[in-house]
C-alpha cells in the first residue's frame, strides 16, 4: 500500500485500466509502489474508481493530492490562437460525441501549444470528492516535453510513435513546435506499419537518414520491427531502463511509459 508518509499520488486513467502510484521512501529497494486496476465492465469508469478508492483506502493514509494522467482524445490549439472562453465551443466541434465532458486544458509553453482535452463529468465528481488537490493532464504530455527535449540531439529529422492503451499516437516537432501529432486506434502489426509509413511519406522523410523511435507496450515488436526495416534504415525502439539511467520506475512490471517519465524525471 502507498506509504502515509506520502502525500501525493498519481492516477492514470485509461478505457481498460486504471492505477495507483506514488513514491514510498521508506521502500530503499524499490520505493515507487504501482497498483493496477482492471476496469469491471458493465459499469462507468467513474463507479469503477470509486471502487478502486475503497480498496486503496486513500483518505485514510491522509493522502489528498492527486494528479490524474488521463487517456483520452486532445485537440492541439496554438497558443496564440488560444481562448480559454471558447474552448468549450471548439472542443465539442472537434468531438462532438463528447460534448457532455468537463473541458480541460493543458498549456505546453516550450511547444507554444494548448492541449485540450474533456474528462467525464461523473469521474471528475469522484476525483473531486475524495482529494482536494487535483491536476489533471493528458497521458501524452508528459510523453511530448520529454520526446521534444530529446528531438534537439542529432541532425536528422526524427518521427516518434507511442503505443499505449491500444492506441498509437504519432508525432514529430519543428524546433518549438509540433511538425505532426495524430492518434490511431491500433493493436495490430499491419495497422500499425500503415499508419507509421503512411505518416512517414506524408512527412516527405528521408528513409536513408531520417530516424524513427518506438516505444511503449509495441505489439509483436519483432514482426514490426522486421516490416519497417523493409523500408527505413534507422528504426529503433526506446529502452526505459536505459533511457531513464535504470531509474527505479523503470524496473516496475507493466508500468507505462508515460508513467515512467513522470516519476523518473519528475514531469
């Protein structure tokens, strides 16, 4: 259980999981602690972390702040065409099959990008009632600040894919901006070397020289990776271990990646 020492935690939320993970201090060994949830089906994602609580028991070690990593669609506004009055308006163009959310954004000033996203009304209920702290952002951003850090190293272009939650999002930065970002519902090798090559090309990348980084829970990495060498020379897939200096959330079975970067560098 999460250590009482501890006062914040981290909830990611994702169409099939959910979770639980905060930094146990006293765990020398091993001091992040990671508790997964699989959603019961037949009843809202709210009803199911309101389960979850009960389990964790969370108000009862005195933890009351929280921030809420949540998998969900986002709409990419630039910061200088950004109005926080109309992005209610805007988002529910966008999604209309998701005009019932409570509308949400994230400001990325280094990518001078406003990510906006909506959250279930009954699952912000639920947050809200039981931690009176809350933040909240989209699981790929702290996938993006760390990615575009990353962009600066080399010369070549690069173009990145992050599989997540059945899903592989896309995208790739020009300087201080996104280049490209795009998200496709995928679990399968042939969708997911469509989508990838089909970006490449719309991209006009070089396949001798430019670069392209996988990571995350790749299905059938091998056979993928096979695929995309029948077309690129420079394929690689991100190591969290390595990439992270073997930081301790690194080493967590089944934590995803944009979980590691929070707690591995902090963001």
């Amino acid at each position: 259980m999460i250590n009482q020492e501890k006062r914040r935690i981290v909830i990611r939320i994702g169409q099939r999981h959910l979770s639980f993970t905060s930094i146990n201090p006293q765990e020398m060994a091993n001091p992040v602690c990671f508790e997964p949830y699989v959603l019961k089906s037949g009843i809202s994602v709210a009803a199911n972390l309101r389960e979850a609580l009960k389990g964790a028991d969370l108000r009862g070690q005195g933890i009351n702040s929280v921030l809420v990593l949540l998998d969900t669609p986002v709409l990419m506004v630039p910061v200088e065409q950004f109005e926080e009055a109309k992005m209610g308006e805007l988002f529910g163009l966008t999604f209309p099959d998701r005009v019932q959310e409570k509308v949400m954004f994230n400001v990325l000033p280094d990518l001078n990008v406003v990510a906006v996203f909506g959250m279930n009304k009954d699952l912000s209920t639920v947050i809200n009632d039981n931690f009176a702290d809350v933040s909240v952002m989209s699981v790929m951003t702290p996938v993006w600040r760390h990615l575009h850090r990353r962009s600066f190293t080399g010369v070549h272009a690069k173009l990145y894919g992050y599989f997540h939650d059945q899903k592989l999002d896309i995208f790739a930065f020009q300087q201080n901006r996104f280049k490209f970002c795009n998200q496709f519902e995928t679990n399968r090798v042939q969708d997911s070397l469509y989508f990838l090559l089909y970006v490449w090309n719309q991209m006009a990348l070089n396949a001798a020289f430019d670069e392209l980084h996988l990571m995350g829970d790749v299905p059938n990495k091998d056979a993928l990776e096979t695929e995309l060498r029948k077309y690129l020379k420079k394929v690689y897939f991100i190591n969290p271990s390595a990439e992270f200096n073997q930081a301790p959330a690194t080493q967590v079975k089944g934590m995803p990646f944009d979980l590691m970067i929070m707690f591995a560098k902090g963001r």
